[in-house]
C-alpha cells in the first residue's frame, strides 16, 4: 500500500515537472515553490547550479527586522589600545574568565583570580579580526595575552612564572590597594 502511494506521489511531482516545462527555470518542483532566489536582484536564473541561496528582499519586511551594521566608527587597533589604557588587569583570551575555553585561558585566570583583582576580558573566538588587532599590537602569536596596569606581561606561562616568583603579588599589589581607596572614598 505504501509503495503504491509513493509511487503515484512520485508521478504526481513528474506531471506537474512537465506541465512547467514551459517555465525558463528548470530547477525542481519542490524548490520552484519556495520564495527563495540565489541572485542579490532576485533573478532566479542567475548563478544557477550554485548551493547558495539568499532570501530576496522583502519589502513589506519592517525595518527593525532588517541587517545592520553593528560597526562603532573606532578601529580595531583604537579599541585594543582603549581597552588595554582602561582597564587595569586586561586579559584577550579564548572564552570569558566564568567560561575558558582553553586551558591555557583557565589556567591565567585561576592565578589571576588568587589576587582578588577585577578582570576584565575580551574573547578573540568571537572576532577574528580583534584576535588578529591583538597580535599585531603586541607582536605575540599566542593567546591568552595578559595586559597589567597598560603594559603587555605576556602568556598564561609568564603569568604563572612570576606568580611562583612572588612578582605578580607586587605587581598587583597596588591594583587592590587603589581598589581598596577608590570604594573608602564617598
């Protein structure tokens, strides 16, 4: 019973394949009914054959509901040196200090929070182009890349060396103590 009712589906979709011969575009029927076009112009018959397939612009879309552009006016290169002159324990790494996602990330995090320091953080995964701002400003392939009071430290590795050396409680040292008088003051 099945088969047959496949069967007679299948010879359905081939009549109505030959009734729109007629049609320039020649492309299934299943896929003649959808609102779609591959073209920018809507022109059905351009980059036929393609796998990609926009939706044609719709007019009677609202505006809220149409692409913008998310770009401040600021480079790439301004917002690193804004974020590395603003905050003063500044870490670009691969996730976010509640979320690494990399155990190198986790690792500069966890010796960070030790010192009871604000961290303030950027994901490179989700920008592509920042990740690369990063590098060039610091001229360092590897992340995370930690930022201390406007000065590049280095790596997860460097963090954790001087934190073993007894270095970055004194550099952080005033970090907590600037803390401590910005919160006393009224």
């Amino acid at each position: 019973m099945a088969r047959l009712v496949s069967t007679s589906l299948v010879r359905g979709l081939v009549r109505s394949c030959r009734a729109s011969s007629s049609a320039t575009v020649s492309r299934p029927t299943f896929q003649q009914l959808m609102p779609y076009s591959s073209a920018p112009s809507g022109d059905s018959n351009v980059n036929e054959g393609t796998s990609t397939t926009r939706v044609a612009a719709d007019p009677d879309t609202h505006q809220d509901f149409q692409p913008t552009s998310k770009g401040s006016g600021m480079s790439l290169h301004d917002i690193v040196a804004q974020d590395i002159k603003e905050n003063p324990v500044l870490i670009y790494m691969k996730g976010y200090p509640d979320a690494p996602r990399c155990g190198f990330s986790a690792l500069a995090v966890k010796v960070l929070q030790q010192y009871g320091v604000s961290i303030s953080a950027r994901d490179i995964l989700s920008n592509m182009k920042l990740k690369e701002s990063v590098k060039a400003h610091t001229n360092w392939p590897t992340f995370p890349q930690i930022f201390i009071k406007g000065e590049f430290v280095g790596g997860s590795d460097i963090i954790l060396n001087m934190h073993q050396k007894g270095e970055l409680k004194d550099l952080l040292g005033d970090i907590n103590a600037q803390k401590g008088e910005q919160e006393s003051t009224p």
